[in-house]
C-alpha cells in the first residue's frame, strides 16, 4: 500500500502557490489540495501545477478543492491573509485584520476532522499561530508557525557570503518575533565547529559588524516589497522545507514559532526558537545557554507579542 501524504494549503496566494510549486519540485508528497476563496484561479492554479506532473520527481495529484478536502490531509498549511502593504508596514499592524481570517479558517478546518498538524505562515505569524492553537485546542507539536525559519535561512546565506563558506556550515539562529524585535543570540552561532564571533574577528570584523549583518536580515522584507511589491519565494521553500521535515521524520532542528510553556521564561505564547521537528511536529524545543543580553532580548521580543496579544487577539477570540 502506497503511505498516503497527503497536503492541504489555504491560501493560494503568491506565497502559498511557491511553496506548492516548490513541493511538487521536491517531490515526497502524493496529494496536494489547493483551496483559496477566489474559486476560479485556485482551478487555474491547480491545472497550471498539475501540467507539470510529468516533470517532478513523482506523481502527485493536484486540485482545486475545499474545507471538507481537508479532513484526511497530513498536514493543513495556510498562508492566507491580507499581505504586507509597501511602504514600511510592520507585521504586527496586520494582527487584528487577519486574526479574524484565521479564526475563521482553523473553525473550518477544524469541522472538516482534520487531525494532523498545522503550518501557518500568515502575518504577524506568531499571532497568527497563537490564534490558530487556541481556536483549533491543538496541542502545541501539532500547531506550528514558519517562525525566524527564513530569516534564520537569510542570516545563514548572508554569512556565508561574508566568510566565504557554503551556508551549510553556518549554524545561526535567529531568534523572537518574526519581525523587528528579534535578535541573533551571537554566543551560540558557531561555523562548522568554531565559534561564529571568533571567526568573524580573525577576517576583521567587529561587534558592529555582527549587529549590521542582523539590521540586514530584519531589513531584508522591507526591501524586496520595497522593490518587487512582495516576497514569496524564500518563504516558499522554507515552509516546503518544513513540510518535508514532518513527512520525512527527520528529527532535525528548525527555528519556528512555537508555543512557549517556560523554556525561556515565558509562558503561553508562539515565538521563534530552535525546535526539533519530527513527524509529531515539535518533538521539543531547543533550549540554548542565552547570555544575560540575549536572554533580554528574548523576554523584550515575547513582552511586545504578549501586550499585542493580550490587547488585539485574545478579546476577539472571546468574541
């Protein structure tokens, strides 16, 4: 018998159709449903997909389907939402428009007997995950937010370039909200087996240096809207990534929002940090040695989605 792997994505938008493009690529998957609210170009999406088949590397059927599609899916990712706008928008100024949609999507999903794990990628994505726990009374393994996933991939790629050494061998963690507050907690990035900061010294860098390679990071969305109206393709493959993280069992460690039961001090609330993935979803989070700075960081990060939270999401989802 043929193991069922089956993935149901809500929200046909640019992001949500690079990661779909990006996994039939990948392959690993036999069934991917697509379902968005404008009917007509969730088809078209699908037929335009599906046209590829013969090419990726196995067969996947790919359709225009609906919530009750979802019932059976391994795994429900959502990336709908009203995006980003131009012009410096934060993430956080979307929270209380997209809560609602995502309330109202997790019911829907939730009534169709879905019981697998959920992946949001749907901005602010730490709210947005929060909301989707809550309404959904997941366990929090089986609730995940694509988190620092791809800033963590930009960090990586942007001191790889610096040092001159395949992003691979980079073990860099952005940590916190994905978004303005996080922070890369320095003491514990390393290339291959040596300390990153060491590294950076002895090719002349300073401590400065560090700190404008993490503006660089944060910065990074804001530019490519700036220039191209929206980023979809990093983000695409991340959560791909994901996806196949959970399939595979791979027991690897991802940075993703996850929700927080004391960890890092904080209780009740999605926020990025090192995760082990696996076919559960978080088999655990990665509790790293964060110096005193770091550890501040992390708890200004958490404070500023706990108001956001305590204020925005939590009096709508009592609605």
């Amino acid at each position: 018998m043929v193991e069922k792997r089956k993935i149901a994505l809500v929200g046909c938008g640019m992001v949500g159709m690079s990661m779909a493009y990006s996994l039939v690529n990948r392959g690993g998957i036999n069934e991917l449903v697509l379902i968005d609210i404008n009917k007509e170009k969730t088809i078209g999406e699908a037929m335009d997909l599906a046209h590829g088949v013969p090419f990726s590397p196995g067969k996947i059927e790919i359709k225009a389907g609906d919530y009750e599609d979802c019932g059976d899916a391994d795994i429900v990712v959502i990336t709908a939402g009203v995006p980003q706008k131009q012009g410096g928008e934060t993430r956080l100024e979307l929270a209380k428009t997209n809560a609602k949609i995502m309330k109202e999507i997790t019911e829907n999903v939730v009534k169709s007997g879905f019981d697998g794990i959920f992946i949001i990628a749907s901005n602010p994505v730490d709210l947005m995950s929060y909301v989707v726990q809550k309404v959904s009374g997941f366990p929090r393994e089986k609730v995940i937010g694509s988190g620092t996933l791809l800033d963590t991939a930009r960090l990586r790629y942007i001191i790889s370039q610096k040092l001159k050494v395949t992003s691979k061998n980079v073990h860099a963690y952005i940590m916190g909200e994905h978004g303005d507050s996080s922070f890369v907690p320095w003491s514990q990035c390393n290339v291959g087996c040596k300390n990153l900061t060491e590294m950076y010294k002895e090719h002349g860098y300073s401590a400065a240096d560090l700190e404008r390679v993490h503006k660089e990071v944060v910065d990074a969305a804001y530019e490519i809207i700036e220039k191209k109206k929206a980023t979809y393709y990093g983000i695409g493959i991340a959560l791909s990534r994901l996806v196949a993280a959970i399939l595979n069992n791979e027991n690897v460690i991802l940075t993703v929002s996850t929700l927080q039961q004391g960890e890092y001090g904080v209780n009740d609330i999605y926020i990025g940090v090192p995760a082990i993935i696996d076919a559960t979803g978080v088999r655990e989070i990665v509790k790293l040695n964060l110096d005193k700075t770091e550890q501040a960081k992390f708890e200004q990060s958490a404070n500023m989605l706990k108001e956001i939270m305590e204020r925005d999401i939590d009096p709508l989802l009592q609605d």
